[in-house]
C-alpha cells in the first residue's frame, strides 16, 4: 500500500524533535486564542462551521451545481445555426460508410475523417439541438438520441483503431452496422426540428456540398456564414 503524504502532519514531527518549540507553540494558540475578542470568536466559529458544511457535500455535487448554472447562463445560437452542421454531419458518416466498401480501407484515415470537417463539432450541434427540442417537450426522446449518437461514434473509433491494428474481430460490417445506428439517430433528432427550419437547413446542407467547379454563385447570407464556418 502506498503511503499518503499529508500536509497536516508537519506539526508531530516538529514535536517530536523539538518539544520546547512545540509547546511553546501551543501556549501562544492558546493565548492568541484567548485575546481574541468575542466578535471575531464567533465569525471564526461561523467560518469553521461553514467549512465543515462545504466538505460534507460530494465533489460531484458540487460540480454538478456550478456547470448547471453555467449551462443556464449560457445563451445559446438560433436553432437554424446548428441544423445545416449536424445535417452535413450525417451526410460526412454515410460518405464514411462507401469509403469501407473499398478492398483494403485505410481506417487510420478513416478515423481522422470522424473528427474533421462538420463532424469535428458534431457533440456540441446535436446537443444544442436537442436543448432545443427540450424546451418543445421533446427532450427525452431527443437526448436519448444524442446518447445514442455518441456512442455508436465512439464503438465505430474504437473498431477503427481495431482494425488499424489488424484485428480480425473488427469487420467491416460491424463498423457500417454503428455508422447506420449513428444516422438514425441524427435522422430521430432532426424530426424534432420545426420543419421550416429542417427544410431551410437541408437547402444550406445542399448548397455546401456542390462540388466547386460546377457550383453556382452563392448569393444567401447565411450559406456564406455557413461556409466561413466550416
């Protein structure tokens, strides 16, 4: 077993090798402690109580509390902002799953394709979303959806790097099956969506995708945004 170090144990060595100098210590506390007027006892008493309150509650606890009120201070984008990033998002997986259907995949590459380009903010977009759809009454369904997203992302990662390594149990067909999971997903959270919104984001999500030398001028303000953003 290892040993802890405590920074509350400098004062038992001191004693224990120098015990005039500790107990000279103590009678000056004592006297300190002593000449203190009944005003500043008490505000020490009030600040020891207070202490001991603060390291009874759980650190998580505590964490917990302050990122919620950071979330709920936190003011995010219009909707419209995010559903053009997480609609490319899911277009970047479906060309990711072609991509495995080639003979020999280079999954190092394909790896790097999940944290580029769109996908690469995909965990904040969806999740902005999904507080949207929250605030509709959707939040379950939408959060689930999320979850859900997430973690298909981070099982077809790991069978990437698998495979990187020449795994014979990561089979293409078990990444494809977690790229279909993460789709439908992204689909489930986009049907919370306000249609009006979903249908001017998939005309954003369009334009982006036109190859550049057969694309038109781009005149919309917002497609520019979203080009300047991406």
């Amino acid at each position: 077993m290892s040993e802890s170090v405590s920074f509350f144990g400098s004062t038992p060595f001191l004693r224990s090798r120098h015990p005039n100098v500790a107990s000279k210590s103590n009678q000056c506390s004592r006297v300190k402690c002593a000449s203190l007027p009944p005003k500043a006892r008490e505000s020490r008493r009030l600040f020891s109580v207070s202490l001991l309150f603060l390291l009874s509650i759980p650190k998580n606890a505590v964490a917990a509390s302050i990122f919620d009120k950071y979330v709920k201070r936190k003011k995010l984008d219009p909707l419209e902002a995010y559903v053009p990033a997480v609609i490319l998002s899911q277009l970047q997986f479906k060309d990711l799953g072609k991509t495995l259907e080639v003979d020999q995949p280079q999954y190092a590459a394909c790896r790097s394709i999940l944290r580029s380009g769109p996908a690469a903010s995909l965990r904040v977009n969806i999740r902005a979303v999904a507080q949207y759809a929250s605030d509709g009454g959707l939040g379950k369904t939408a959060f689930s959806d999320v979850d859900q997203c997430l973690r298909a992302l981070e099982e077809l990662d790991s069978l990437l790097l698998h495979a990187s390594r020449k795994d014979p149990e990561a089979s293409v067909e078990s990444m494809k099956a977690k790229i279909g999971i993460a789709v439908d997903a992204l689909d489930s959270l986009l049907q919370t969506v306000p249609s009006d919104v979903l249908e001017q984001g998939k005309s954003i999500a369009d334009a982006y995708r036109i190859p550049e030398d057969v694309a038109p001028e781009v005149s919309d303000p917002e497609i520019k945004q979203l080009e300047s953003i991406l």
